[in-house]
C-alpha cells in the first residue's frame, strides 16, 4: 500500500475512533495497528490513548477485545499507554471469566514487553504481589507478562520473583507448570541462588509423571531451563524424554526433541549421551526427530550415523550441525529459505555425501560415509 492512500486511511480510523465506543472503537484500533508501519504521523498515538480512554471503564468481553487492539498498537505507542493499559488488564484479570482470560492473558503479554525502565519495575512489582494470591487460573495467565518483563528486573527485586516462582512451582501440577517455569527461565540470568536449577528439578519431577498429552509443554519449558539441570537429573530427564518420545503425537515431537537435546549436553559422560540417544531412541520404533535431539552434540561420529539410520528425521537439521562442527558453510550444499531460521535450511543429500567423503573427525581419520551404522537400529 502506497503512504499517502495510508495515511489517509489511517487519518480517517482515528476521526471515526473519536466518537467510536466499545467492539467499534477496538476493531478500529486494530486496523490502525496494521497500517501503522505505511503512515508517517501520529496516528497510532492518538489512536492509543483512545482506547486507553475507554478500556479504563470497559469490563468484560468489551475490555478484553479493546485491550487486544491496544495490545496491537503497542510498538508505536509513547509515554505511558503501554503501563497504563497493562495495569488495567492485570485488574481486569482479577475478575475475568474463563472466556475472556485468554485475549486479555495475551494483551497483557504483548503490552508488557513494550513497558520499560522504572514502569517495567512497577509493572512486575504489581503481578509479583498478586501472583501468590490468585487462584492458579489467574496466575498462570500472569507469568506470561513476568517473562517479558524479566530482563528488565534486577537485583533483589529478581531474587524475590524467582523465590516466588520457585515456590509455585513447587505447588503445581504438570498442567500449571509449564508457564512458570518459562518466567523462571527468563529471570535466571539475572539471579545469583540456585532457583532456576531447582524449578528444573522440579519440571524433570512432573515429566516423570506427565502423560503424552502434558509432556510436549513440559518439555519447551524444560529446554529453556535445561542448562540448570545437573547431575544425574539430566541423565534421568533425558531418559523420560525419550520414553515419551514414543508416546507422543509426531507434530509435537519437536518439543521434546529440543529438551532432550538441552539434557544431553548435560549429561558429562558421552557413552551415557551416545546410549540415550541411540538404544532408548531406536526402540521406539517409529519415525524419531533426529535433529532436534543432536542440535547440541558435538559427536561428530554420531551424527554420520545418524544420517544412516531408517527411524531419523530431520536430517537438514543433522547436516547444518555437521557443516558447523566441521567449519564448513552449508551453503555448499544447501540453502535457507529464511537465513535467521535455522529449521528453514534445505539440504542437497548428494552434494552433502560428497562434501562428507572428503571430511575427517578429530583424529584425523575419514568418515565412513558408505558403510554400514555402527549403532545400527536394525540389530
């Protein structure tokens, strides 16, 4: 869209948005929101503190939906719309049903990592307070915001939020855990005690009891909290893992693909990380995420196996890790259709084997590109 027909547009939403209420007022803002990047002028801002206007006497499905378009006028909002539509849906959330807690949930996510310096710490100061006393519900629907707002929270201030995390987590089911510890993930690099490592322990816990259904969302957050598993935990996740792995719809294998990755690499003894990724795996019996599950090895030996065996998918991801350990641009035998993913690599299998042939491990010796795997899944 050209930007004069856009700011034309976008000047005549905000003329309708100033006598507009309600369902109207937010569908507006959220038509503003998506022109806002074709327009030059102030029209987002203005648009912005409208809905602020009415969301702050709105209640129920109304404030949910004006609090999703102030959510998609938050990247081109100034001064303080952002906080002070954050602090409305926190005290809409107090008192909203099962219907509009999601869209608000989400709101208040999206509007909370556009919250910063002092505003961002009363912001998490006010969900710190309210985040033990609601019901789990309600809770849950908070630790979306304290993510976003984590990086900004220091010192004591991210000690007491990662205590209160931890002693949430320690009280919830393999259901309410998995928000909780994502926060606790994102205030770990700011906090010197040992909370994330013991809301890991404790998401390794619930996977020890998760069913099939529970365990993909356990295992995204475990990932994130994997490099504070230790010791025979990691092992133990790890092995979990892999028998859910089994269990598990494939389009969600992805999830626990990637946190067994995360545990492996820190499970110390290779021999333990070359079992778990090779007996447990294959007698699953059944097409296995390869990729994810190596994305951290630095086992060059295993992943040329890997390559050979019937049960591996995701066998791009297994030649870009190869290509990196070697020093080699995968370029050479492959390409990105979006350089900043890498999921989005495609490779050229032949190509691939023909770089292979000429590449050696570490002590010196050549790939055995043709023979037979040395873990073999058929044996």
């Amino acid at each position: 869209m050209k930007s004069d027909k856009a700011e034309r547009i976008a000047n005549h939403i905000v003329k309708l948005q100033s006598n507009a209420v309600g369902d109207e007022a937010a569908s507006l803002g959220i038509a503003l929101g998506a022109l806002e990047p074709y327009v030059k002028g102030n029209q987002a801002e203005r648009g912005a503190n409208r809905i602020v206007e009415l969301q702050s006497k709105a209640v129920g499905y109304e404030a949910a939906f004006l609090s999703v378009a102030l959510a998609a006028l938050a990247p081109h909002v100034k001064g303080d719309q952002a906080e002070r539509g954050a602090y409305r849906i926190v005290e809409l959330l107090s008192k909203a049903d099962p219907k509009t807690t999601i869209p608000l949930s989400r709101a208040l996510v999206d509007l909370a990592s556009h919250v910063k310096d002092d505003k961002a710490v009363r912001l998490a100061d006010r969900i710190l307070e309210l985040l033990g006393k609601w019901t789990w519900v309600k809770s849950e629907n908070l630790s979306g915001a304290l993510a976003a707002l984590a990086p900004q929270v220091k010192g004591d201030q991210a000690e007491r939020g990662a205590n209160q995390i931890v002693e949430l987590l320690g009280k919830a089911d393999a259901e309410q855990a998995p928000d909780l510890g994502k926060a606790l993930a994102a205030f770990a690099p700011q906090v010197k005690g040992d909370q994330a490592e013991r809301g890991a322990n404790r998401i390794v816990e619930l996977l020890g009891k998760a069913d099939a259904e529970q365990a993909p969302d356990l295992g995204k957050t475990l990932a994130a909290l994997a490099p504070y598993v230790k010791g025979n935990q990691a092992e133990f996740g790890a092995n979990r893992i892999v028998e859910l792995l089994g269990k598990t719809e494939e389009d969600q294998v992805g999830d626990l693909g990637e946190a067994l990755a995360a545990l492996a690499s820190n499970v110390k003894d290779d021999q333990a990380q070359r079992t778990i990724l090779t007996t447990k795996f294959i007698d699953q019996r059944r097409p296995m995420p390869c990729d994810a599950a190596v994305a951290n090895t630095k086992d060059r030996r295993l992943l040329v196996d890997m390559l050979k065996w019937p049960v591996c998918t995701g066998r791009d991801g297994i030649m870009l890790r190869l290509a990196k350990l070697q020093g080699s641009p995968p370029g050479d035998f492959g390409e990105f259709s979006s350089p900043s993913h890498k999921s989005a690599f495609k490779g050229d299998l032949r190509r691939f084997i023909v770089w292979l042939k000429t590449q050696r491990d570490l002590n010196g010796e050549l790939f055995d590109v043709d023979g037979a795997p040395i873990w073999s899944p058929l044996k």
